[in-house]
C-alpha cells in the first residue's frame, strides 16, 4: 500500500521534479510555483514559463515578463 505523501504534487508537477528545475536563461536561477499553480516564476529575472497539461514549457521564447 502506497504511504502518503508529505508533499502533494502542484499543477501536476511532481515536487522532485520542480526542485531540480531553473531558469533557462544563462543565470539558471530556480524556479518557484506561482499561486495559482500556473505557471513557474523565475527568482531572479522578471520571467514567467507557462504550464501547460501539467508540463512546463521552459522556452525563453514562451515566457512572459512579469509587470512591476
């Protein structure tokens, strides 16, 4: 029987997955989850990658800039 976990995964994204995850630009900065679990936000630069169907879509070309 499977033990519960302590960790649930969010959007999809299995948490070990998104520990090991950066930024794709060259600072390679990690990644944090926003609020609404749509998205994966950038620590360092003003970058968020989109998630889409529970997989992250770490393309310079697709992130957006976040305002502020």
């Amino acid at each position: 029987m499977p033990q519960p976990s302590d960790r649930e995964p969010a959007a999809g994204i299995d948490p070990d997955l998104l520990a090991i995850l950066a930024c794709p630009a060259e600072h390679h900065a990690p990644l944090e989850l926003d609020p609404a679990g749509t998205e994966l936000l950038c620590t360092e630069c003003d970058r968020a990658f989109p998630i889409r169907d529970g997989i992250p879509v770490l393309l310079l070309d697709e992130a957006r800039h976040r305002a502020g």
